[in-house]
C-alpha cells in the first residue's frame, strides 16, 4: 500500500509540473534579436537577426519573428551586441543617422570622458562656448566662472576611439539632435566634458 500511495502521489507531481511547464511555455513568444554586433547605422541583414523565446512583458514592446523581413534593411540606431533582443527603440530608418540628428566626433582628454566608456551608453555633454557667447546655467556642482558656464546637451556614445588624434586625445563619435551639432562643433579645444547617465544599451 504505501508504495501504491508513493506512485499515485508521484503520478500527481508528474500532471502538475507539465501543466506548470505548459502555461509557462504558453506565455513566451518568438522575437527578434541580435546575432552578432551591428554598428550604429549599419543596415539590418538577415543574417545579424535570429528568432528566440522570450517571455511577453506588456512594460516591453518587443519585436516579433514574423516581422523579420519589415527590419531587415533597416538600421540599428545604437551599437547593439549579439543577444541583445529588438524594440522599435533600437531599429531606426534605411537613412543615418535618423532625422532630426547628427554625428559628431569629439576629442577629449583623460578627466573630459568616463573611463570605461563604451558605444550604446547616453551621456551629457557638457560644453564650454566660446569667449563672449552666452550660456546656459551651469551643472551643479561646476566651479566654472560665470562667463563660460558650460551648456547641457544630451546624445549616445556611437564610437570610442583610444589610438585617438595621436596627440593623448580619445576621440568619441556621438549621436545627438541637430539643433545641438553647431554648439559642440563651436566648442574651444579642451571645451567638452562627458558624463556618461546610462550604460550601454539602456
């Protein structure tokens, strides 16, 4: 007798964990992701996509297996690595960079830049403007004098490069709105400091 109890209290285990699997199962969904690195603005292919499992979260808009061929050609907006699954966020127009942005390169200096910096992560750029241009309220903390109170712009990391401009400079490729690309491309030599807000990929 105890061993026929044992059996039937196994047998019950047994149904409950494939229907545990079963609605767990029934709650994932095939989706898109990166199957190996793509560069900001680098267009889509077939083969940098791979379909997974995922489970559906209604907080992330993902993007789903069958719509495969809708971003292929398309282009990655941030550096993404492999594993990395696909929102609408990432995948922007077969035009880089996107409307509305431009790319601009940067060198800085150790003590200008984050250590560790990477593509992907989104930074505020602080920039110093030239003698006699007004200013916006300087960043808290700054020790800056009132005449070159650095303004604020906001943009993503689209490249560092540390062999840099041969002179101990790192040069730090960004993506950032228009309106913004004449104030940093005005910016004096030594006039951009970056603080990294987010990681990559965030």
């Amino acid at each position: 007798m105890p061993f026929v109890a044992l059996g039937g209290l196994l047998v019950i285990v047994c149904v409950l964990a494939y229907a545990y699997g079963a609605v767990a199962l029934g709650d994932r969904v095939q989706v898109l992701a990166v199957a190996r690195a793509v560069a900001a603005g680098q267009a889509f292919a077939a083969a940098d996509l791979r379909p997974v499992s995922a489970a559906q979260d209604g907080s992330v808009q993902l993007i789903p297996a069958a719509q495969v061929a809708q971003v292929v050609g398309r282009t990655a907006v941030v550096p993404l690595l492999p594993g990395t699954l696909l929102t609408p966020a990432v995948v922007g127009d077969a035009a880089f960079p996107p409307t509305g942005k431009v790319t601009a390169s940067v060198a800085v200096k150790p003590g200008q830049y984050p250590q560790g910096l990477g593509p992907g992560a989104r930074v505020s750029v602080y920039v110093t403007p030239p003698s006699g241009v007004d200013a916006q309220p300087a960043p808290a903390g700054s020790s800056a004098p009132a005449s070159s109170t650095p303004a604020r712009l906001e943009a993503v990391v689209l490249a560092v490069d540390l062999a840099g401009d041969g002179q101990g400079a790192t040069v730090v490729t960004l993506l950032l709105d228009a309106a913004d690309g004449g104030r940093l491309a005005a910016a004096p030599a030594g006039g951009v400091v970056l603080m990294q807000t987010a990681p990559e990929g965030s």
